[in-house]
C-alpha cells in the first residue's frame, strides 16, 4: 500500500482495495504476462490558496519511488450557495443511557436548465453525490444499510428563506453510554454539481437530459453542540440500579417446596427492550440480603454478581 506524507493542508484517503490487472501475450509459444496494481489515493483540500500537494511514496522490488509535491490553486466552490448540512438531534440534551435520534439534513439546490426547460428531480440529483469522497461519520451504518437494501435517502422540496432546496434526510438512533459531548465523527459530503445539461434520445427517439458538465462541491457538518448530561443524584431513589431504559424482569425459585435448611435457588433475569443490552453493562445487582427477603432466609454476603449475554442479563442467589 502507498504512504502519504501528509500535510496540513489535505485531506488524505487512500483506498484499501488496490485494482489489479492482468496482461498476457503469447508469440510463437514465448509467453509474455505483465501485472499491474492501481491504486487510489485522494487529497481533499481544507482550505483556499496555493497548496502543495502531499508526497505519496510507493515500495517495491526493493525500490522506492516517490510522486512530487504539486503546487495547486484551490479556490472556493461556493458551496454554501449549493450544498449544505444541517445536524438535529432528539433531544437536543440526553441523558446518559437515553435513546438519541440523529438526523442528518442533506440540503442541496435543484439544478434546472432554462435554456433546455429541464430540472433534475431528487432520484436524478442523489445519483450525483460522490460516494468515495463522502466520510458518513456515526451514519456510517445507517448508508451501509441502506446500500445493502439497494435504498437511498428520499429526498423533497423545502422553501427556507425564500429560496428552494432538496432536502434528504438520514437518521440513525444511539444510544451514549457516558457523559460529556457527542462525537459524530468527520460527517463530509462531497457532490458532483451539474453545470449543464444537453439534450439527447434514448432508445426510442424520446428526448432526454444528459450532463454536459460538474463540478465538484463539498459541505461538512458544523461542530456538534449535543451534551450527554449525567444521570442526577438529586430525588436519586435508593432502589436505582445504575440503568436507563424500559427492561422485563423474571424472577423464578428452585426447588419450591424444600425441607427447612435446605437450598433454594433464586434467578433473576432482567431483558434489555431499549437498548439491545447495552445498559445491561452498568446495571448493578439489586439488593438481596436476609431483610428483603423477610428474614425467613439465610443469604450469603458475597456480593451478588451477574452474567450478560446478548440483550439479557441474569442473577442467581442461593
């Protein structure tokens, strides 16, 4: 793989699955085969100016070869006239263990062509968003999933301030499991914007639009203001186990009818219905001691420990 020595100024990706081509030629049975191994690598510039391009070194056969550091003029796209992003959550201050609806709000212009009378609809305009240029951030699994179901984000009109956009929408809930502020990850949208359309026929002589012309465009969402707040001491209630949620409690003894003296075996099984077991990790034992229990049985004092697996979690007392 290559390495990039990188700067300040980009961006720098490079992609993990190099393409590998094969070539074989015969002649008079001398065979002759040669190999090729394309990689990708994209420098995304931060900022405006006169940059210099990252060096990208590349290892092989003992040999090292490196590209050279290009100087190039990066100007403004103009993108928060074209392409913008807008993150809300709900609610906007969660708790600690408080399921978290996050949206992302995909704002792009519609693209019409007043010399041809043609506008590019929301499926037309989605096709041109440059996927390998996108960093999706916490919403990485909510693209994969759509990606695996062959779905896109549906995308509508919405007049804000007077002027029309294309809004899509992309929302995946999670749940923090800690205090402090959110990290959204790096959330960058990059689109290749029409800058003309012409006017051809398909198959059967219908006119069409076809792009004439784009140019790249790129939005990154602002810094994430959401705060996870701590879970309240104050109005605290003593039997508060430590979890947040909606859960299903199972309780159930072995033997029931026993000899005085005898064990008995009590487990108690709580099931995580909010969070998939993912609360289940900071849920502590409830209190089992001889008082609870009416002082009729004899409790060990070991403290009470439990085992998770999957959404569940259970606690066993002899």
């Amino acid at each position: 793989a290559p390495a990039v020595t990188g700067n300040g100024d980009f961006d720098v990706r490079v992609d993990p699955a190099p393409r590998r081509m094969e070539w074989r030629q015969s002649i008079n049975g001398r065979t002759t085969t040669r190999s090729t191994l394309t990689g990708r690598v994209e420098f995304v510039p931060k900022h405006e100016g006169a940059l210099k391009t990252p060096v990208v070194e590349v290892k092989a056969g003992g040999r090292t070869w490196r590209s050279p550091a290009e100087t190039v003029q990066v100007a403004s796209s103009a993108s928060d006239e074209t392409l913008r992003l807008e993150v809300r959550t709900e609610p906007a201050s969660p708790w600690v263990g408080q399921s978290v609806q996050l949206t992302l709000r995909i704002l792009v212009r519609p693209f019409s062509s007043p010399q041809h009378g043609g506008v590019l609809d929301e499926g037309q305009m989605w096709r041109l968003v440059d996927q390998q240029s996108c960093s999706w951030g916490a919403l990485e699994p909510r693209l994969r999933e759509l990606a695996q179901s062959n779905r896109r984000p549906a995308g509508s009109e919405e007049v804000i301030e007077g002027r029309t956009w294309l809004v899509y929408e992309i929302t995946q809930t999670f749940t923090p499991s800690k205090p402090g502020p959110v990290d959204l990850g790096d959330l960058r949208i990059a689109w290749r914007y029409p800058t003309g359309v012409s006017v051809g026929r398909d198959f059967f002589g219908t006119p069409e639009l076809n792009l004439s012309g784009v140019r790249p465009v790129t939005a990154s969402a602002p810094a994430s203001t959401v705060t996870v707040r701590a879970l309240p001491a104050a109005g605290r209630p003593a039997g508060f186990r430590g979890a947040v949620g909606q859960f299903e409690l199972r309780a159930a003894a072995k033997p029931t009818q026993v000899a005085a003296g005898d064990p008995i075996t009590l487990t108690l099984t709580v099931v995580d219905r909010s969070h998939g077991g993912e609360e289940l990790k900071t849920l502590q034992p409830p209190v089992l001691d001889a008082a609870t229990l009416g002082g009729a049985f004899r409790v060990p004092s070991d403290p009470l420990a439990g085992a998770v697996d999957g959404d569940t979690k259970v606690f066993a007392q002899t």
